[in-house]
C-alpha cells in the first residue's frame, strides 16, 4: 500500500473523512502525539489499528471527539465530575474513562465495560473528527512499543506501507500522551500528563489519586502492562543532576556512538559525546523527548538519558523516560 502525507487541509481532511467511512484508517496530529484513527463503530476499521501498529487486542484505544454531542454517542452515563471537565473544561489534552454504552464494540475498549474518551485541543484534530462526523478510535500512530511521534515524519517511519494517508499537521505542542484519568469509581489517574494531579483536584474540588503499579491496587489500567517508548537501540536512564556519575558511566558502555539527551543546562557537561538538547524547562523537554529519542537511534547505538524533573509535568515525562529505559535506571 502507499503511504501519502498531505498537509491538513479543507482538501486533505475531506479525502481523509471519506476513507474513514470507507472503513480505511488514517493518521492525524493532535496536541499529545499523532493519532492512528479508526471509526469507532466500523469493528473491522479498528482491527486494521491493531494489525498496522502489531499491538496487542487486550490494550483499549481512545475515543475522539470534537464536541459534546458525541460524548452521548458512546458514554452510558455522564457522572457529576465528568460533566465539570465536559462542560468546564474541554477540549483538553485529557482522557476521561467512564462507563461505555452497549454500542461501542468490544475491540475498541478490549472488551472493557468503560470507555476511554478524549477531545482534543488541537483545532486540527478537531476539525478531523467533525468532518467524519462520528468518534474517532485512535491510539498513538507509532508501531507498538516504539516511542510515540510527534510529527507526521515519525508516523512515515512506522506506518510506511501500512496505512492510506497521514495528514500533516503542526508538530505536536504538547509532545507526551494525554492524561487519562477514571471517574467510574473515584476518581484516579491512570496516566499521567501534561493535565497534572494539582490541576485535576482544584477542578473537581477533591482527592484525586494517581495510580501506581507498585500500590499493588487493582485497577482496570491495561496499557501499563505493556513495553513502551523503546528506542531500537540500547538505552540508560539518569536520574539525576550529578553529571561526574553519567560521565563515569560513559566512559565504561562499550558502544562506539553514544548520544545523552538532557536539559539544555547540561548539555555542555557531556563535550566528548553527542548531545541532543531537551530545552530549558520540563514542558519544553517533553514536547522534545520522543523527537529527541528518534534522532538519536537513527545514528548511536546507546542513547543516555540524564533527566531531573523540577516542575509537575516533569514527573509525567519521567514516566515515559523509565519505561523507555526498562529498568536500565539509575537514581541519585
Ligand atoms: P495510547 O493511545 O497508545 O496512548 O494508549 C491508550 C491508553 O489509554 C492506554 O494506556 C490504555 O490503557 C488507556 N485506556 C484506554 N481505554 C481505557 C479504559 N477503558 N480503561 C482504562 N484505560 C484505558
Ligand atoms: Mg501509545
């Protein structure tokens, strides 16, 4: 099959719209990350998601939408927090999960009786799922396990030959996954993002927990189960701001091209190995990261990440950093 990447536009989206209900799956920018979207209510669209990215059936995808009204299409019922964030809050780089209706089919949610459901700030997003006119199915447009892409040419890489079209649009701002928060029970966060914890409580006025897999808690939170964001080369984690450590460490990989990402305070500290900037704060160092891990593996065969989360969204983008290294992590 071939690929074409257009850039979003009124053209772009009406052709896209139209392989959407052709039962055809079409890559699409958001703020977060690019999306891989699917009707939700075509079964057989949304099993071409999971065969284009070879991810596992038991891992729920996100619903799109671009407005209030299709939030009834697929919620059974809209508690009182979940209305605040509706009503108040959205569009927004959050997930909400509530319980789903009976006609979102089971391979949208894995089989789940919830939903998880998202309506994106990005006005292109937006302007993509009004124009199919029903709720877009989409999980992150990278091959399972892979780091999510932040620009049309990151989704090229992984979905080359796979899918019908990408639309090319903005370079996501955000740069790191929704935040998917559940409020069919209490409400708890089962990802964390650029929507933090602090930020969640004031709107809803109330505790809001984040979910930790070593809580030994049970909560229905399939995607923490699975690899993720990992580079096609070797890879450490630093968690730390003592360099002299990282350099020691350097000095002992035995690998001929080493790459460290970190802020850009660092940078410098690492003069004999090649750097990639993640900018000056924790937001610019998330919009960066996956970008940041996709340059590096196209040309090193390690890649050192050296992180120090000093704002909330920090700790979300660690999140993603600890899974990428897989254990391979060291700590001050
Ligand atoms: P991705 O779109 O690849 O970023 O992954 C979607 C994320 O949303 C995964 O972490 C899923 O576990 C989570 N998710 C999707 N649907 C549900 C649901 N019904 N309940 C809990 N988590 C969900
Ligand atoms: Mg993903």
């Amino acid at each position: 099959m071939d690929t074409q990447i257009l850039d979003i536009n009124e053209t772009s989206i009406s052709i896209a719209s139209k392989l959407i209900h052709q039962g055809q799956i079409v890559a699409f920018p958001t703020e977060t990350v690019y999306g891989l979207g699917a009707d939700t209510f075509n079964e057989q669209a949304v099993s071409k998601i999971f065969l284009a990215k070879g991810r596992p059936s038991d891992n729920p995808l996100i619903v799109h939408i671009s407005d209030n009204s299709m939030l009834e299409l697929i919620a059974q019922e809209i508690s009182s927090d979940a209305r605040i964030l509706f009503d108040t809050y959205m569009p927004s780089s959050l997930t909400v999960v509530l319980k789903k209706k009976s006609t979102v089919p089971d391979i949208v949610t894995a089989g789940l009786d919830t939903v998880a459901i998202r309506m994106p700030r990005s006005s292109q997003a937006r302007i993509f799922i009004n124009a199919c006119n029903t709720p877009i199915a989409a999980p992150s447009a990278n091959t399972s396990g892979r780091p999510s892409p932040t620009d049309a040419d990151a989704v090229y890489q992984d979905m080359q030959g796979k899918i019908p079209l990408i639309l090319r649009g903005d370079k996501c701002a955000v740069g790191i996954e929704s935040t998917v928060i559940s409020l069919v029970d209490k409400p708890i966060i089962l990802r964390p993002g650029i929507v933090t914890q602090t930020e969640l409580e004031s709107l809803l006025n109330k505790r809001v927990d984040i979910y930790s897999p070593a809580d030994g808690k049970l909560v229905n939170s399939p995607g923490v189960r699975f690899a993720h964001y990992r580079p096609s080369c070797a890879t450490a984690l630093f968690i730390t701001r003592n360099t002299d450590e990282v350099i020691k460490y350097i000095n002992s990989i035995v690998a001929d091209r080493v790459c460290v990402i970190c802020k850009q305070e660092l940078v410098d500290k690492f003069g004999h190995v090649d750097t990639i900037s993640l900018g000056i704060d924790d937001y610019e160092a998330s919009r960066n990261y996956f970008g940041a891990i996709r340059q590096a593996e196209a040309n090193h065969d390690y890649i050192v990440q050296v992180f120090y989360p000093e704002q909330e969204v920090g700790q979300s983008l660690l999140n993603r950093m600890t899974k990428s290294a897989y254990g391979n992590i060291y700590k001050e």
